[in-house]
C-alpha cells in the first residue's frame, strides 16, 4: 500500500532535514508535500488525499492543535503526528485528546520517526479494512433482506410450499433468520386512494417512501420486522418474535396509526392496515390471503385500522334491493334526486354493514341496467355517450370503493339526463345534425357517423330528422350538396371539377349524373345560364 503525507513547519530548515531524513520509497509514501502555515495546509488537504500529516504546533499564523481539530472534522482519516520543540504535558495531553497518534520531541531521531510513519501506517491500513469490512457487511446486510424478502414472498406465492419441512430446507439454504421457536405477526397495507394524478413513476417513488416510512414508524416500533411491495399500491409488514412474546397490541395500532396519518399529510394517500395473527411461517400464506380479501371488501371505509378476525365463510348472499325508484327517477325526476336516491342506497348498506365487494359489483350491474334502459327509451347509444376518456377511467374504478362508484354515478347520470333532455328538445338535435353536415359537406356523410354526434340510434334519429324536416338523413344531405354547387357554380369562378370535390364528390362524372338529375341540366349549362363569371373547367 502506498500512502501521501503532507509536512507542516514554519520553519524552512526543519522541512527541509526531515525531508532529508527520510526514505521515502522504504516507507511507501509516493507523495510528499509541505507547507509553511495553517492556510497552505488546508489548501493541500482539500485538494490531494493525506494520508499521514506530520505538523509542528507552535507556528506564527495558527497553531498545530487548531488545524488538527480542523483535520477531525474535515478529513478524520488523516493520520497525525506533532513534531514540536515543546515538552509541556498540556500541549501533549490536548494533542492525544484531538486524536494526534504521536507525540515526538524535536530534534527527532531519523529511527524513531520512522517508527512513528509505520505506526500510523499501521492506523491506516487497519482502518482501511475495518472500512472495507463495513462495506462489504452493509452490502451483505442488503443483499440478505432481499433474500429474505424472496422467502417470504416465495412462501406467499405458494413457490415454496407452505409445509414446515420445506420452509426448514430454505431456511438453512439461505441462512434465513427464522427458528422453530419464531412467530410471526403479518399486517397488511393497502393504499386504497391517491389523493392527487400521479404518472407511475411518481406513484412509485411515493411507494418506495411508503415502505421507508412503514420500516421507521411499525418495524422500530416493535424491534425486528421486514417490510416489503406485494404489489402496487400494497405492501407487508412482517413482525417477528419469540413464542409466547406479548405482542404488545396497542402499541403496535397507535404506530399504525402515526403511519395512516404520516401518509395522509407527506404522501397524498388514503389507506389502511390490517392486522393478521401471530402465526407460524407455514401459515402467513393462508393468513395473507384472508387480509386480501378484507380488504377487497373493504369498500366503505379508508384511513382505518382492522384487528383481525376471522369472519369465516357464508353461502347465504346478501339479497340486493330493487333500484325501482332509481329508474322511475331516471325518467320523470331531476339528476339531483337521482343521485340523491343513489346516496341514500349505498349509504343505508355500508349503515347496515351489508356492503362489500360482491354487493357494490351487484350494484353496479343493476344501475347500469336501469341506464341503458332509460337510454334506450330515448334512442341514445350508450357505447357512444361514455367512449371518451373521462368516462372509460371513472368508470373502471367504480368498483374500487362507494367513494369511487358514487363518482361514476355523478358523471353516468349527469351525462345521460343532458344527453336525454337534448333528445327531447328535437329542435336541438335536428339543429345540430344540420350544423354538422353543413360543416362536413365535402365528407362521405353516412346515416352511423351523423348519429353518432347526438349519440343517437341511426333508425331512431332518422325518425325525428324526418319528422322535423321532411327529409330523410341521405335526402337531406344530398339535397345540401347539389344547392351548395348550384352557389359555386353560379357566384364563382372555381373549375367545375373543385366544386365537385366541394359538394362531397370524388367522381366527377357521378356528379355531373347527380347534378342533372336533381337540377334538370348538366353543371356546364347551368353555369352557363345562371354564372356570373368567367366558366373554368
């Protein structure tokens, strides 16, 4: 190993015979600088690495003692040894307190401060591997959770079969921390709202402080414990013990419940813990399973801590109640009595405690129901009224929570109880349908993509179109074609063949053929006999 060591004396001569005095490849030192006051010293130190420094204490501009105390702080694996003229017992003692390995009385024999160099390289080398010791310890520490935590999630994925002899086997394979005598106490987190849009990247990042923040507030809390992503937006805290440990329970809820609200204040999320049992590590896989599907029928409630129980299983379903009056208010109320109905629905199941996961599903169904047949009754497609963006992401969360399913009921009725009013104002829809033909005249206009403007059934549109107007959609749009060329043709100079391409026809002579029929003479005469410019083919 080689070393750099930097000398530090306000006298020239006295650098000068110690660098005399030494042989510097003997020592392996590769590096030899000097200077001649505190300010150059520190200069150097922050600018090369410093292995040893032999310093004189008594200088004009600073002494010894201050600039180690600024080496502690600043550089504390320098190495340092005092070479001074001065024998008082203080100087020596605050030397040995500021972390001087050396103490050595000018004029110093060439052997002994030999002696002192390969001392302090001694210090350095040891240091040196206790460092990389360290290192290497911390990266062992890393890598061992994380073989750890593929134990674990090897046994909840059923990759490790959930029978002790297997559980043994990888245990002693990977040197896992886990005795005979080890109980375990799972809980469960599960983030059930981001209270603001986040991209994936940024969730990710508020999950990785999730489990940070989990680790500090639960695991310390306890003592031993791992804590890692199931998947997204759910993590596992595992405490660990001895059999017959008290778990301390109350102590363990009130960290949870520093965490919920940690969460809701720094990480912008709804969420909430369940508590499994102590169990043995065969048995975190079954126990696991039943925290899941709490929380999957944890539909009602957020921010809330749940001991567990085990609710067993029933076959009896609850029994849903018709949403009669949701469809009688669909047809004859306002949006806000139907939403209003819907409030009171929900509400008086999660009251009841009869709400979860199956029944907000069945809920769901049954709505959906009673809005399409009320779509239906006006004409208006479903498929087209919710194929925007907006309705395809509230609509795939409805099923996550009441707080969920009741937004998509805000957005379904809303939408649907405008789109109806506007069907029932037939003079609305018929404008519009004129609008947009107007606008797009020079299109291939079929009877589909006109109803699906006013989100309207084709046959059903057609009906109140002509009803209204007289015409037919494909009359009426025909019709609007040949009247706008009879004005190009007349008012302007433009080729016969643009005007064609104008009124919405790509082939010139089934235009001229159209044209003729409906105006009695070909688009050359008529031009002819009603232009007011110059005629252009």
């Amino acid at each position: 190993m080689t070393y750099q060591m930097l000398l530090v004396d306000d006298e020239i001569h006295a650098i000068e015979g110690v660098k005399s005095d030494l042989d510097l490849n003997k020592l392996g030192i590769t590096g030899l600088f000097t200077a001649y006051n505190i300010r150059q010293a520190k200069e150097i130190l922050d600018k090369e690495i410093i292995d040893i420094l032999l310093c004189d204490i008594e200088m004009p501009q600073g002494s010894g003692l201050e600039l180690l105390s600024w080496v502690r702080e600043h550089h504390p694996d320098t190495a340092t040894i005092f070479l001074t003229s001065h024998a008082d017992f203080k100087y020596a003692k605050e030397a040995l307190q500021l972390g001087s390995l050396d103490y050595l009385l000018k004029p110093v024999l060439a052997g002994d401060l030999e002696n002192a160099i390969r001392r302090a390289q001694g210090v350095i080398d040891r240091n040196s591997e206790i460092s990389r010791n360290s290192k290497s310890h911390q990266l062992w520490l890393k890598h061992h959770s994380l073989i750890i935590e593929r134990f674990w999630l090897d046994i909840i994925n059923h990759s490790t079969p959930s029978h002790p002899a297997a559980i043994r086997e990888q245990v002693e394979r990977h040197h896992i921390p886990v005795s005979e005598d080890s109980r375990f106490l799972p809980i469960l987190i599960s983030v059930q709202r981001w209270k603001k849009t986040l991209k994936r990247r940024d969730e990710k990042i508020l999950e990785y402080a999730l489990k940070n923040s989990a680790e500090e507030l639960i695991i310390d809390s306890h003592g031993t414990g791992i804590c890692f992503h199931l998947e997204r937006g759910m993590l596992l805290v595992i405490l660990v013990a001895s059999c017959g440990t008290d778990w301390k329970y109350a102590q363990a809820t009130e960290a949870c419940n520093q965490f919920i609200d940690s969460c809701n204040r720094y990480f912008y999320c709804d969420l909430s813990c369940y508590f499994g049992e102590p169990a043995e590590a065969h048995e975190i896989a079954d126990m696991l399973t039943k925290l899941r599907t709490r929380d999957r029928n944890n539909v009602a409630f957020v921010n809330q801590i749940y001991p567990y129980h085990d609710t067993g299983h029933t076959d009896q379903p609850i029994k849903l109640p018709t949403l009669s009056s949701v469809s009688s208010l669909l047809k004859s109320g306002t949006k806000e009595s139907v939403i209003q109905e819907v409030e009171k629905f929900l509400g008086d199941l999660v009251r009841n405690q009869e709400m979860d996961a199956e029944v907000l599903h069945q809920f769901y169904q049954d709505f959906m129901q009673a809005l399409y047949s009320f779509l239906n009754l006006r004409g208006v497609q479903a498929h087209q009224l919710f194929g925007d963006d907006e309705s395809r992401r509230v609509s795939e969360t409805a099923g996550r929570s009441v707080t969920d399913m009741l937004a998509w009921v805000h957005h379904a009725v809303n939408k649907a109880m405008i789109q109806a009013e506007a069907v029932k104002e037939t003079d609305t829809v018929v404008q519009t349908i004129r609008r947009y033909i107007a606008l797009n005249i020079d299109q291939d206009l079929s009877r589909e993509m006109i109803a699906d403007q006013v989100f309207m059934n084709p046959d059903y549109l057609s009906r109140i179109f002509k009803k209204e107007t007289g015409y037919s959609i494909s009359d009426y749009v025909l019709l609007e074609r040949i009247k706008l060329a009879k004005e190009l043709l007349s008012q302007t100079n433009i080729s016969i063949s643009a005007i064609a391409s104008s009124a919405g026809y790509t082939n010139f002579s089934h235009f001229t053929k159209i044209f003729k029929k409906y105006a009695g003479i070909g688009p050359t005469e008529y031009r002819s006999q009603f232009g007011h410019g110059t005629n252009v083919h």
